[in-house]
C-alpha cells in the first residue's frame, strides 16, 4: 500500500491582520523541530501571504495557501487575484471550492474547474474541497453529491496534473458547528472518494492522492479521525488559529 504523508492544513478564513499572522507562524517556527512527520500548511487571508513568505526562513517547513483564486491570469476582475500574482506573493497552494465559497459566494463546479486548471498552469497545488449538506446526508444523497463534485470538478484534468491536487473532505454540517463526522463516518466518504478517483483515472493514483477531513477538527479528535485507513490530514479553521492547538494538531500521534 502506498505511503501518503500526512498533511495538516490550517484555514484561516478571513482572520488574522498581517502583524498577527507573522506573530502566528514566527511563533510556529520556532516550537517545530526537524523531526515532524507532516506536511504543514497555513492559509491566511491574501493580503498576508506574502509579509508570511517573507517571515519564514527558506528552509521553513510550514507552507502557505491562498484561500481563493480567479481563474483567468489578469484582467478587469475587481477585486480579485489571480494564480500568478498568488505564487508570485511566495503561495505554493490554494483551496478551491471550500463550502463558503460554494455557498455564500455561488461558485459552481464548472466555474471551480477553472480555477483548479488556472492553478496547475502555474504548478500551484490546490486543494480542492468537496462536501454535502445536512439536507443532502438526511436525503441519504452524500455519495451521489460529493462523486458529483468530484468529476464535474476534476473534469479534463490529467493523470498527472490530479498528482498534484490534494482532496479535502468537508462535510458542509461539520464546519464551525462544533458536530464532526465520526471517523466512521469520514472514512465512509473518503474510501468512497478513492474509488471513484480509481474509477476516474486508475488504482496506483487513486491510493497516491491525500484526502483531508475538514469539519470541527480539534486536537482531541484529531487521534482518531487520523487512525482511519483513507485518512491522510485534516483541514482545519478554528483551531488552526491558536498556535499551541494547531502544534497539537501537528503532533496528532501525540494528542489525546
Ligand atoms: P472548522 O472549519 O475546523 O472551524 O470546522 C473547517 C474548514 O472550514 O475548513
């Protein structure tokens, strides 16, 4: 079985002014050591993106994703960014498709399509997030809408391209309610997921492809939710925004 490290992502949605967000990942910085087993990312807002870059050494571990993109490269788009003004701001991954933006911001899935082909020109990873409602999980309609989002979304997207997106699992009824999935329940979904990217393109890189959980992950969930065999990280809002909770998220082997 293929060996996928684990990834642990902090969404900061729009939270943290730029002084705050250095203080955040200076303060990170200094408490990792060489030996953590993960991936670590953060996603501050834009206009911090790049005073973060700039604050963390080059040899930094910790990562830094946009939150949202647009997808044509530059243009009469007020008020909006684009994927080569985000890697040029020190960015090496965007979200795409987070359940806030689907929701309070009407991006649909072709629209989202876009956005994950504007990012692989600019060899930014994204990590594209997918999820269902409470009215869709109670209509027993999960599986139907999240194999939905997952094709119409990855629609003419390589074999290789898809290597570089990573998958988050987020289950719209879990985000900042305080509910989260059971691990059952998440593993349900993301052995799902997997097959159907083995159905999609094949076997071998649907199991080199990570599926985060996002949904009110907290160091005293984390454990157990990581414990799941299609499990590979988290994607985490509130408690991403505290240093000392996120390093417990970090160090999940560890957390109670
Ligand atoms: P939460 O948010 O951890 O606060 O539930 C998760 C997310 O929206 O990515």
């Amino acid at each position: 079985m293929t060996q996928r490290r684990p990834f642990i992502a902090g969404n900061w949605k729009m939270n943290k002014t730029i002084d705050e967000a250095i203080d955040f990942v200076t303060k990170l910085q200094e408490k990792l050591n060489d030996s953590e087993q993960v991936d670590i990312l953060v996603a501050p807002p834009a206009l911090a993106i790049h005073p973060v870059a700039q604050a963390l050494p080059h040899s930094s571990p910790i990562q830094i994703a946009a939150q949202n993109v647009h997808p044509e490269p530059a243009g009469a788009f007020t008020g909006e960014l684009s994927a080569p003004m985000l890697k040029a701001a020190g960015a090496s991954h965007c979200l795409v498709g987070h359940s806030e933006r689907r929701q309070l911001f009407h991006e649909d899935d072709a629209f989202l399509n876009r956005k994950l082909k504007a990012l692989l020109k600019e060899q930014l990873k994204p990590i594209f997030c997918i999820g269902e409602s409470l009215e869709e999980r109670e209509a027993g309609k999960t599986f139907e809408r999240v194999a939905s989002q997952l094709t119409e979304g990855l629609k003419n997207i390589s074999k290789e391209e898809l290597l570089s997106i990573t998958i988050a699992y987020e289950p719209i009824w879990a985000i900042g309610t305080g509910k989260t999935a059971t691990p059952e329940q998440a593993q349900e979904v993301h052995a799902f997921l997997r097959s159907q990217l083995a159905q999609l393109y094949d076997e071998k890189t649907s199991q080199q492809i990570r599926i985060l959980y996002g949904g009110s992950v907290k160091p005293n969930n984390i454990r157990q939710l990581m414990q799941q065999n299609d499990i590979d990280g988290a994607l985490v809002g509130g408690a991403s925004l505290d240093v000392d909770s996120f390093l417990q998220l970090i160090r999940f082997h560890s957390s109670i």
